[in-house]
C-alpha cells in the first residue's frame, strides 16, 4: 500500500497525471482527479514557479513517467532537438507497448517487456528502452497471451485507437510501426520543450 500511495504522491506533487496507475489513472479513482491538490502542509498555498522551476518539473515529469535515471534523461537531451527527443521517447519500446494497448501505463509496460511478454520481430525483447522502428512487428509472446494480464485485452481494444504512426492486426494481436511518428502524433503529459531548456542552462 505504501507503494501506491508514494507512486500517487510523485502525481499529486508534480500536478500531472503520469499514467503509473495504468486503469486508475483513467478512472474517477485518479489521484489528481480526487485529490488535485499538492501533497503537505502548504497543500492549499498558491505556488507560481521561476522558469528554471517550471523546467525543471518538465523534467521531472519526464524521468518519472519513462523511469529514467538522471543519467540516460542527460543523454536523452544531448545535443537534440525537442522534436527529436520527442520522436526517441515516443519510440521506447515501453511506449510503444502502452500505445498498442498491450499496457495500460507506459510503467506497465516496462514490466512487461522485463518480464519477457513482448516479442519484436518474433523476438523476444527484454529492454525497455529498445528503439522501435518502421517496419518493425510487435506482440505480445504467444506464450504470454492467456496470462491474466492480458485477460481484458479483447474487450479494450474494440474501442481502442492506436496512434497514426502504428497499426493493429486485432486478429494477430499485432502493432505494425508503419512509419516515424510526426510531431503531431506527440500526446505527452509533459511539454519537452521546457526540459529541452533545463538541460540547455
């Protein structure tokens, strides 16, 4: 329990929703729909943030949402546009599982994929971080596929809608990269832009 709650307190404290509830994060149970306040003592006190504060809460969203270390975020943002970092992080092969439906949090999906129920290829994927490129086929281990994780996974999907850049074989339970997602296909919780200028000081 005490898990739950300091993953809820990392959304509460950072005023975004970061998606590491998988389904209660989309539900009325969210933390920051329930309780959209800060967590502490001055939970109530309005708050306006510098530009070095603001940027460095983008960044922070970013590392927690993708469970980087402060390392690979460094090399992230080396020397790269807020485009094309955008375009490597929505490609992590963690993200990418999230975006066909396969998680439901982009967390989710790392475990998933450390845990061996990803395939890319036919392969077996064991790194989250793996970069996803066009033509590249992924699916959840045919092993894998009665596990209860993926017991709803039928029903989700019939109203699910992957992204432009991806397309799914319901019958295969397959993603299909078809192409580098654009910088309108982004849809993070998180502005790059300003972690760009963080790491730019």
């Amino acid at each position: 329990m005490a898990v739950i709650h300091a993953k809820e307190k990392r959304e509460r404290s950072l005023g975004a929703k970061l998606f590491l509830k998988g389904d209660r994060c989309s539900s009325p149970k969210c933390v920051t729909v329930r309780r959209p306040e800060r967590p502490g003592p001055h939970k109530n006190a309005r708050r306006t943030l510098s530009d070095y504060g603001r940027q460095l809460q983008e960044k922070q969203r970013i590392r927690i949402y993708f469970g980087l270390t402060n390392r690979q975020m460094e090399k992230y943002f080396s020397a790269a546009s807020p485009v094309l970092i955008a375009n490597l992080l929505e490609r992590r092969l963690d993200h990418v599982a999230f975006a066909l439906g396969f998680a439901k949090s982009p967390r989710i999906g790392r475990q998933l994929i450390s845990h061996g129920h990803i395939v890319v290829n036919g392969r077996k994927v064991t790194i989250p971080s793996y970069m996803v490129k066009p033509g590249d086929v992924i699916g959840v281990r045919p092993e894998s596929r009665g596990a209860k994780l993926f017991e709803d996974f039928a029903e989700r999907m019939k109203t699910y809608q992957v992204p432009g850049w991806l397309a799914f074989d319901a019958e295969k339970r397959e993603g299909t990269c078809v192409k580098l997602p654009s910088e309108d296909n982004h849809q993070f919780p998180f502005e790059i832009s300003l972690a760009s200028q963080f790491y730019a000081r």
